[in-house]
C-alpha cells in the first residue's frame, strides 16, 4: 500500500469535490471530518477564538483534525455567522455538534442555512440525540454506552463492567454513524437537490451496533450477565491468557477445526467435542492458562505463526506499527513522528493518500476565505471577526 500526504487541494478520493464545514467540536464529530477528508473532500474547521480547549497536546498534534483545513471566526458576532453561511451556500455538508438548539440560537440552524442552500446536509453529533428526556443535558462516551446495555455486557464477572476506551460510544456509535448518515444523505442531495438532516446520536449507534448480541440474547444463547457467554471472555477458547513473561495472547478459536488446532498446538490432551461444554469450562480454561504460562510471548508467536488456532499476541499502541502485518499493510503508520492509523477502507480506483498535518487554528483562515469567495477578508480580519 502507497501512503502519500497531500494538501486539501491535492486530495483524491471517492469524495473529491464535496465541501464539508465543520463548527468545532470534540471526539465523534471530528473523527467523522477527518474520516471524510481522508476519503478526499475538501473539511475547513471552523475554530473559535483562541479558548484552549480539551486536548492534552498542541492543536498541531490532533490527529482528529489530519486533511483538514483551519478558519477563525467569532460566531459571538453576527458578521462571523455571516460569513459561515456564505461558505454554506457552496458547501455540499455541515456538521455541528452542539447540544440541541444552540446551532439555532447562533442564527446556524437547519432552516437558516438552508434558506441560502435548500442542498446541504446537515449532520449533528450528539449523545443523547435531539429529542428525548436526556437531550439537554451533557454526558460522555460512558454514559450513552452505559443506558443501552453496552457497558454492562463488558468486563470481568466479579470486578464490573470494564470501560472499553471511547471506541463504542465515541467513535464506533457516534462518529462512524454520522459519517453512513452522510454519505446516504449525500446520494439523496444529489438525486433530488433536497438536503436533510442527519441525527447522529450516540446511544442510537451503540444501540445499534449490539444487534448481533441481541440476536443471541432472543435466541436464548446469551445469559445477561458479563463473562459468561462465547464473546466476552467467559468462553476459554474466546479469551486472553497471561505467557510466562507476563504478556498476553488472545485466543479466538471459535469454530471446531480452530479449535482442534489450539489445543494440539498447545500439547493439551482434551476431548475438542467438550468445546461448548459450559460445565467444562473452568478446567478448560485451566489447562490453556498453564500452558500459556509455561513460555514467553514470542515463544507462543512463534508456535502459532501461519496456524489457524486464530491466536494473536496482545500488542501495545506503540508495538503495533512494528507488527508484521500491520507493517505490511501500512495499516498503522509514523508520519514525523506521529504514530497514526492509515486511511480506511481501500479502493480499487483510488490510491489511498493521507491529508495534510493537524492545522494550527486559524492556519488558513484568509486562503480560505478568499478561495470560497468571502467578500472584504482584510476587513473582517482587522475587525477580529476573522483571525
């Protein structure tokens, strides 16, 4: 795999040509920007006045903002908001993601906006959604995965629920639902010249994304309680198991053939037909653990490489871009020094080339501005409408 870096002007992808206008935001609503940069349309950030912000690191090292390009205004003030629906009269998606009501009260709300562009879509990123007992009121990624059943299903059966980073909520139910609601609403923009909005809710995309567990839970093969089912680490052949150096492999071997291959690979004398034998599981799970603890983590790569006991050693972050694999295909890479995931998915009509570096604010507030036609940009910026 080819991964280049190019600016927002040199960008090719299956989005090429569409015009994103994000209003700063936090987490889901950036990762599903930078998700359509990377897919090669053309993000400008809309970024307020210097107000410091929740990010550890320099603006410079947010790799949620990668491909995008940066613009000042003072939405406080009405010629800033002005200005924005000017960029929206050429702009194929907006995305907001402010609590319920505030994008109105700014004068940017859907009606507003597309009053001067009956086309755009028009995404929010919320976690609560827009309607609903909890819209108004704030929350985090924990929260919204907490009321849909998510986070009670993962963890150790005695210690409680485990909190799985912000993949679930943040970036797996919020952010990657906006960008499908998107790009479905985008198909439709251009079939009919209607825009629309798209209510991207956490709790709805976390939701959704537990419909295979429900389909089990219906089926009766999943017991409401956490490990105690084949996928979340009550099953011993679907589980992590500490090596003698005190590092982890993760088994996955699901199916009986894989599984068969697990236990000869391991030297374990196990009838393979007990697999779903809930009764037998601890002394199942007994047996792999000793085995594991008997040698090293590379020892075990080494006793599963090309096998298909679908066993993987467990890598850390900065681990991961050496992995052989990964390596290969280019899926985790360094740029500068920055350690960052690669573009995703792949196409076969295009090469996958990573945007520019995490703007400064403000960066290309007058290149912008005058590339999109905004009338009087000296002006606006000696006023500190624009900066």
């Amino acid at each position: 795999m080819t991964v280049e870096t190019a600016g927002a002007a040199d960008r090719s992808g299956p989005l090429t040509g569409v015009r994103v206008v994000e209003l700063a935001g936090l987490g889901p609503g950036p990762f599903a920007t930078m998700m359509l940069a990377d897919l090669g349309a053309d993000v400008v950030r809309i970024d307020r006045p210097a107000t410091g912000g929740v990010f550890p690191g320099k603006p410079e090292q947010d790799l949620l903002n990668r491909g995008k390009r940066s613009v000042i205004l003072d939405l406080k003030r009405p010629e800033a908001v002005e200005v924005v629906l000017q960029l929206l009269e050429q702009a194929d998606v907006i995305v907001e993601g402010y609590r319920p009501g505030v994008a109105e009260r700014l004068g940017l709300g859907p009606d507003t906006c597309w009053e001067r562009n009956p086309r755009l879509v028009y995404g929010r990123m919320t976690g609560w959604g827009q309607t609903g007992p909890l819209a108004q009121t704030a929350g985090h990624d924990i929260d919204y995965i907490a009321v849909t059943g998510a986070l009670h299903a993962i963890g150790d059966a005695d210690t409680g629920p485990r909190v799985p980073l912000n993949l679930v909520g943040d970036f797996g139910g919020g952010g990657m639902y906006l960008v499908v609601g998107i790009l479905a609403a985008l198909r439709v923009a251009e079939q009919t010249g209607q825009g629309q909005v798209v209510d991207a809710a956490i709790v709805d995309g976390a939701a959704h994304l537990l419909t295979g567990i429900h389909a089990f839970l219906n089926a009766g093969a999943w017991n409401d309680r956490r490990e105690a089912n084949m996928l979340d680490g009550g099953a011993p052949f679907y589980t992590t198991y500490e090596t003698a150096d005190r590092r982890h492999m993760a088994v996955g071997a699901i199916e009986p053939k894989f599984y068969a291959e697990l236990l000869i690979r391991l030297h374990i004398d196990e009838d393979p037909a007990r697999q779903h034998d809930r009764r037998a599981w601890p002394s199942i799970r007994a047996k792999i653990a000793e085995a594991f603890a008997t040698h090293p983590l590379a020892h075990w790569c080494s006793v599963f490489e090309g096998s298909d006991a679908c066993v993987a050693p467990v890598v850390s972050l900065s681990e991961a871009v050496t992995h052989p694999h990964i390596e290969a295909r280019g899926s985790i890479i360094d740029q500068g020094g920055a350690l960052q995931s690669a573009p995703a998915p792949r196409f076969s009509l295009f090469r996958t080339t990573l945007g520019s570096p995490p703007p400064s604010p403000g960066e290309h507030t007058r290149v912008v501005l005058s590339e999109w036609g905004i009338p009087n940009v000296d002006n606006l910026i000696e006023l500190g409408v624009a900066s």
